[in-house]
C-alpha cells in the first residue's frame, strides 16, 4: 500500500518540507503526472496574487493579476501537450474570472464550461461567499468529473487554501498545497521554468487509502 501523507498536518503537503522521507514511497514519482486526467486550479491567491472579488477588482483593470503569468502560460502548454483537462474552481465571480483568463490571449483555454464557480452549484451559494451548509470545493471537483467523464483519483487540485486540500484528499482527489500560490520561486524545479513536470511529479499527494 502506498504511504499518505498526514492529512493532520499542513505543512506536509507544502513546499517547506521534503517530500523525500515523508512522501509516497512505492509509486514511482517521475510518473504520477502521467495519471492525471485533470488538472483543477483555484484562482484567488492560487493563480492570482491577491483576492479578486473584492469590489474593487470589479473594473476592466487586470493588469498584473496573476502571480506568474509566464509560469502559467508555459504550464497551461506544458497539460495540454501531455492531453490532460484543465479546469477552475474558484468560490470567486465567473465573470472575473473569465476576464482575468482573457490576459492570456490565445494561451486562453478557460470558458463557461470548465470554469466552476458557487452558481454551478446551488442557488443559495452566492458568489465570492463562503458555501452554504453542506457544500464545499469537492462539490465542483464532483461536477467537474461528472462533466469530464473523470475519476476522483485522477483529478489533481492545486489550490492554497489548506481547508480544500484537506476536503478533497478525503474524497479521494490528488492535491498539491500551494500555500503561497502559483510562482516560479516556490521550488527550484520552476526557478528556470525548464522543469515544471519534475515540479509536479514531485509534489503530487495521492488520496489517503
């Protein structure tokens, strides 16, 4: 059986600790990207470098919105040459969110469809708030593999906030912790961009069994 890391502890799935002792022991890491079906990220602080559903984000001024842009665009290329799906889920405004993907002109992959937000979801989950009673992120995980034909354990979830980590790891999800968000200097596999599957392959948590 494969080793999971604690679902306890938050920096286990971070970038400040080694994923050499702590991490999965019996599957081969230079290949766990390659069972990856999906790949879903959260967008505020995750993509972004700042919460984009305060009002004053509501305008058509997005210039340096995301955190590493370049980084971005090079990994959006990067999943799509190796086929796999890529997705947003985000508690945030779809409208925004689809303007801020604009930036990235044709690099631009994102559309109503595989952008997941709380009106998705449920009328009563507005947009920008936190969900109702009962909801969570895995509840647009699950929409989104229902809408993809996509298994929960070949779904990967990037997002910073350690709560949704720990949700979807329970629901069977992979996981990377982006505590810090999306940046090229969070590991030494992105510093020179020449390295991104290494990255992930490196810092991919499988769901605890």
């Amino acid at each position: 059986m494969t080793k999971c890391l604690s679902c306890s502890d938050p920096l286990s799935n971070s970038f400040f600790k080694s994923f050499h002792e702590d991490s999965i022991q019996d599957v081969p890491r230079d290949c766990l990207l390659d069972n990856i079906d999906m790949v879903v990220w959260d967008f505020d602080n995750t993509i972004t470098r700042y919460h984009t559903s305060v009002g004053a984000m509501v305008s058509s001024n997005f210039k340096d919105v995301i955190k590493d842009e370049e980084l971005f665009v090079q990994t959006i290329k990067l999943l799509l040459g190796m086929k796999k799906k890529i997705a947003i889920a985000s508690y945030g405004y779809k409208s925004i969110i689809l303007a801020v993907m604009k930036i990235l002109g044709e690099n631009n992959v994102f559309t109503e469809d595989n952008v997941i937000t709380p009106k998705d979801i449920h009328p009563d989950w507005r947009e920008g708030y936190e969900p109702p009673t009962g909801y969570n992120k895995n509840s647009m995980l699950n929409l989104l593999c229902k809408r993809y034909q996509c298994q929960p354990n070949n779904v990967l979830l990037l997002d910073d906030s350690w709560t949704n980590i720990i949700n979807a790891k329970q629901n069977d999800f992979c996981t990377i912790h982006l505590a810090h968000g999306y940046h090229r200097y969070i590991s030494t596999d992105l510093e020179k961009m020449d390295n991104i599957e290494d990255f992930f392959n490196k810092s991919i948590v499988i769901p605890c069994k």
